[in-house]
C-alpha cells in the first residue's frame, strides 16, 4: 500500500512506464503535474494528445511529421543523392543539429534484434528499398549505433543495397574530441585508427 490517492498513483504508474524513469522519479513527476495549475496541467494533457493524433510518419522518410511529407524530404535544397539510414526520429534531430548533413534521411524504427524478438520485416526496409529504385541515389550513409544490433543492422542493409550499385558508406567511429588516449577503450582506438584520415 502506497498511502497515495488513487488517481495520483495511477499516474505515478504512466510516468513510470516511460524509459529510463524509475519509482521515485515518476513519483517526482507526477507531483510536479500536481503542483500545476488547471489551465497549465490541461494544456500539458493536451499538448500528449495532441502528439498523438497529429503526427504520424512521413510517406517518404519514415521520420515524425504533422503533414504527408517532412519538411526535410519537401526541402528544395537538401541534396537528393544521399541518404543517411538512422535507428529512430531522434537521430535525425541529432544530425540537423550540427548542420554539416544536407542530404535524406531515413527511419528504420528500430534495429534487427534476434534477442528481442524484431526482425528485419519489422523495420521500415522495404520502403527505403523502394526509395533506391529509383536511380537518383547514389550513396546511402549506414548511421546506426556502434552497437551489436547497430552493426547487424547496418550489414544486413548493406547487403541488400550492394546489388542495386549504390555506394554504401557507414559513420566513422574513433576517439571523441576533447578525449584521453590513455582512458579509451581498445575496440575505439582500433577504430580510430582503421579510419584515420590525412591532415
């Protein structure tokens, strides 16, 4: 027994369910939603819903947006020849940020996990295979995580894409900037030295 009203303890339980957000941190939020005002709490419940009902996948992209087609697949000045193959929309918000990628994008909704049950069917690859029958691409950037589903994920792609002649290319990986040989690990400085580069 919690000693919590009921209601607050179902939202404890919403909160919760988030990734990432423990007992004592949904417990912390849902406070704060209880703090609020009306009018603030209502527009915060309706900001949910409304994420809900209005956005959905780009026809193209596979990326979040209000309107049938992103922004970034709309834009007249991104450059039609290159893809760049992400894990979720998140990521392609980490690349608009630095403002050096003026190519496409393309959301796969996840990565080929065995363990997790999620296979290849499951991810958006038909649609970006569709997106590649049409001769204007020319290099597809593999931009999943470093990780073991990452890179499955990346050469199982890869694979499909080689046939097509489209040049497939995949993120460098090496040391971060402002970082310390002497604390990283051996697959990151491998890596960092497979992928020098000249100055």
């Amino acid at each position: 027994m919690s000693g919590n009203a009921a209601p607050l303890e179902r939202l404890i339980e919403q909160f919760a369910k988030l990734p990432g957000i423990g007992r004592k941190g949904a417990t912390r939020l849902a406070y704060q939603v209880l703090s609020m005002g009306r009018q603030e709490a209502l527009d915060f419940a309706r900001a949910i819903e409304e994420a809900h009902t209005k956005i959905h996948r780009c026809t193209v992209c596979q990326n979040f947006t209000e309107d049938a087609v992103c922004p970034i697949c709309a834009g007249e000045t991104r450059n039609r020849g290159i893809i760049c193959v992400v894990e979720s929309p998140r990521d392609v918000t980490a690349f608009e940020r630095t403002r050096e990628y003026r190519g496409l994008y393309h959301v796969l909704h996840g990565l080929i996990s065995p363990m997790d049950g999620v296979g290849a069917e499951q991810l958006c690859i038909k649609e970006l295979l569709a997106r590649l029958s049409t001769g204007e691409v020319h290099e597809v950037i593999m931009a999943t995580n470093p990780t073991v589903e990452g890179e499955a994920t990346a050469m199982y792609l890869a694979k499909l894409i080689k046939p097509l002649g489209i040049k497939t290319t995949r993120l460098a990986y090496g040391l971060p900037v402002g970082g310390n040989l002497e604390y990283a690990d051996e697959v990151t400085l491998g890596r960092s030295l497979a992928n020098r580069g000249e100055l």
